[in-house]
C-alpha cells in the first residue's frame, strides 16, 4: 500500500456558502476512522476576500486571503502552500468551490491511490462532473481540446443511474487521444508533479487546467465510478463573455504556440466564426474583447505576466452589454427559442456572411428601425432568419423579462473589421517569434518565484 496524505485545494471567489457547506463535509470526513483522515488536510484560496477565519476549529482546514487573479492564481497559491507545509501532502486534490460532492469521493480517491501500478503513480486522477439539476446526468469525466479549440468530454454523457450506463463508462478508455486534460472541479496528482513541471500559467481562468494537463506529452489519466461532484449546468445564455471572448482566445493562443500537440488548434476558424457571429448581431463590445485577447497574445509574455489580472478583467468586462429589463411584446415563437428557425435562402445566407449581415452595401434593403430582430441571449450562436437586415436587435433571456438591445454602426464594423485584419495579418507574420518568446517565458511564469511576486506575497 502507498502512503497518502491528500492536501485539496479550493478556490473561491464570493461563494460563501458552498465553501461552509463543503468544509462542513471535510468536517465529518476528518472525524470519521476513514482511512482518507489521517493526512488528509484543506487549503481554501480566497481570491474574493470575503471569508473571514477560521473557517474551522479544526487545524487542518486553513483559509487563506489572495489577491483576484482568478482560478490559475487561486490554484497557484494552493501549490505554493502545499510545497511549503512542514509535512508534505504526497498529493493534491484541486476542487472548484460551487460543487456538491460527498466524502465517498474522498475515500474512493485515497483508496485508488493506495494501490495504484507503478506506471499510473503520476496520472492525473480526474472526477466526473455531474448536474446538480439533473443528479444521475454525467456531463464530463476526462475533458479534450478539440481541433477548433472547443473544449468538451472525452465520455459520451450518460445517465448514471442506469446500470448499462454505469458499467460502459467504468469500461471506457482514455487516455488514448491527444489533447486530453482533466478539469480543475476536482482533480488529483501527487506533489512530484508540481515539482517537475512547475505552478499554472497565470491565465486567471479558462484553460488553465487544460494547459496544466497538457504539459507532459506522456500524461496518463485515471477515472473512477463514484470519484465525481455535482456541478450547476452550464447555460449557454450565461456564459461569461469576458471568458468566452478574451481568455478563450489569449489563452488557447498560448496553448498552441506552448504545448507540441495542440499546435494543431485552428485558432483562424476560431476566431473568425466568434468574430462573424457577434459582429454580425451587432455585439461590437463584445468583438473588441475578442480582439483584445488577440492583441494581447500578440505582446507576448511580457505583457502578461506585467498585467494586473483585477484591472484586466474589470475593463475587458465594461465592453459586455448589460441586460435590463424591457417592456416589450415578444413574438409567440419566443417560448421555444427555435420554434420557425428555418435557414435563409442559400443566396441570401451567402449575403449575409459577405456582408456581415448587411453592414456592407446599400442601406435600402434594410428593415425600418422599429422591424426589430429577436433572439435568446446565446454567447456565439446566430439564427440569421431572425436578425437579417435589422437595424437593432433584442436578446432576451428565458424569463422573457430582461435582455439588451444592439444597433447597427456600420462605423464601428468598419473599424473593427480593420483592426482584425491587421491583427490577424501580425498573427501569421510574427508566429514564429512569438513560439519562441512564449515557450522561452514559460518556466519563469510557472515558477514559484514569479507566482508569490504576482500574488504580492
């Protein structure tokens, strides 16, 4: 049997509740006679500053105030504390702070750990993430970037309360495809692993997991029934743009130029379908922070690494608009948002993606200002039979009570359209050396040294 000594590592950012809840749970877990008990110590992160300590009269559960630099930071400062501990856990367990989970998960952990091969004994040990609407809905165990820079399940989602489902999953493989990570909601490897490969890239969110498993070209992954959380079911109509639009591409930029297997990634079709889809609903904020990330990537690692991550994310975030109430009839197809969404004719949708949806040519055809469109407030999602030759636009969301309006500034596409021209242009031009810089930053951002400078510890 293996020696283990789990040290988890929760991140928070204003979630006061769930993390009571959770050390609630790490409560009764330290005073049962579980094996998982002896060594097993907590490391909470709080990056919104808002817990005040101790969280615990028990010792081994330890809160610790960080300054805002997202989940990267919150999990690099878990890492700096766990290498510092007077007795070293032998591995770390890093967890989201919004999750449901039950001690099993712990148990099953340390027990799997305890007895694991050789050549598994610095895998990533990956948790299922299931939904907290939907109990048996399994919607990630092992996560992939695919070639267009999705992120997704390596798993089909399966109902885990059905037997066929239960024994398929235990006997699905993974491991075998590249590009594979496992997500940062609970996640486990031993300390070796911070030793080698240093701390997170200090990305704030969005892929900093990703990129921590992708590291080592020879990563192998564990899974196992009944090592999982439950998680709030992503809605696509609260996706956070500033992720979606910003990091989702500075930081996947840094991925393919920094990580052999992703360079692959099609960063190009990546950027240019986000970039159709928002300009062309007239959602030009959220197009400047598109190519802000892009802009940023381009400065190199100099830049990143000097950023203030509270002040990047506070002015990236202005340019999101902002839903509001409105006193509006909606149309009846609005109670399901894809009632009559049929597609435009070919030669129509053609003009449409030419002309940005009819920014570009002669303004006679397009619709009064009081024609509105309408559609449901998805981040990078476009029904263009809905919006086509409006002048404004509505984005509602489910309670059909609040949303935004966009207007059409031919203007402002002009601008933006010439901006990622030129951006795009320094992409392909200056890629060479932009590898080169970033791959050549990369211990010095994943350091120790540079993490407790950045968190000004």
């Amino acid at each position: 049997m293996r020696p283990v000594r789990l040290n988890v590592v929760m991140t928070t950012f204003k979630k006061e509740s769930f993390v009571r809840a959770n050390v609630a749970l790490f409560e009764q877990l330290l005073a049962s006679d579980e094996a998982v008990a002896e060594g097993f110590t907590v490391s909470v992160v709080d990056n919104g500053r808002t817990l005040e300590g101790p969280l615990s009269a028990d010792a081994r559960i330890r809160l610790y105030a960080n300054p805002n630099a997202g989940g990267a930071g919150g999990f690099a400062r878990g890492m700096i504390e766990t290498l510092d501990a007077e007795v070293t856990p032998t591995h770390l367990l890093m967890m989201d702070d919004d999750v449901n989970v039950l001690p099993e998960a712990f148990v099953r952990t340390h027990n799997l750990l305890a007895v694991v091969v050789p050549e598994y004994q610095e895998a990533f040990l990956s948790g299922a993430m299931l939904s907290m609407a939907w109990a048996d809905a399994m919607g990630e165990d092992v996560g992939v970037i695919r070639i267009n820079g999705v992120f997704g399940p390596v798993k089909p989602p399966r109902c885990m309360s059905d037997l066929n489902c239960i024994v398929a999953n235990e006997a699905t493989e993974v491991g075998d495809t590249d590009r594979q990570y496992a997500a940062f909601w609970f996640c486990c490897f031993p300390i070796e692993v911070v030793k080698k490969q240093g701390l997170t890239m200090p990305f704030f969110v969005r892929g900093d997991d990703a990129e921590y498993g992708l590291r080592d070209p020879n990563r192998r992954f564990m899974t196992l029934n009944g090592i999982c959380i439950w998680h709030m079911p992503f809605d696509r109509a609260k996706l956070n743009v500033f992720n979606e639009s910003y990091l989702s591409v500075r930081n996947e930029l840094v991925i393919k130029a920094t990580i052999d297997s992703c360079g692959c990634l099609d960063m190009h079709g990546m950027i240019n379908e986000r970039f159709h889809h928002e300009i062309c609903k007239f959602e030009y904020g959220h197009v400047e922070m598109l190519l802000d990330g892009l802009e940023h990537f381009l400065a190199g690692p100099e830049w990143l690494m000097g950023a203030n991550p509270e002040q990047v994310l506070k002015e990236e975030s202005a340019m999101k608009s902002v839903d509001g109430p409105f006193d509006v009839r909606l149309p009846v197809e609005t109670i399901w948002p894809f009632e009559g969404d049929w597609p435009l004719a070919p030669k129509e949708q053609q003009r449409f993606d030419r002309t940005f949806n009819f920014q570009i040519g002669s303004e006679r055809r397009l619709r009064p200002p009081e024609a509105w469109g309408w559609m449901i407030n998805f981040y990078n999602h476009l029904h263009p039979i809905k919006v086509a030759y409006c002048r404004r636009i509505l984005f509602f969301n489910d309670d059909r009570k609040t949303g935004h309006f966009t207007t059409m500034d031919r203007a402002r596409f002009r601008e933006l359209l010439e901006r990622k021209k030129v951006l795009m242009g320094r992409l392909d031009s200056e890629w060479g050396s932009l590898v080169e810089r970033w791959r050549a930053a990369k211990p010095q951002m994943t350091s120790a040294d540079f993490w407790r400078k950045y968190l000004g510890l």
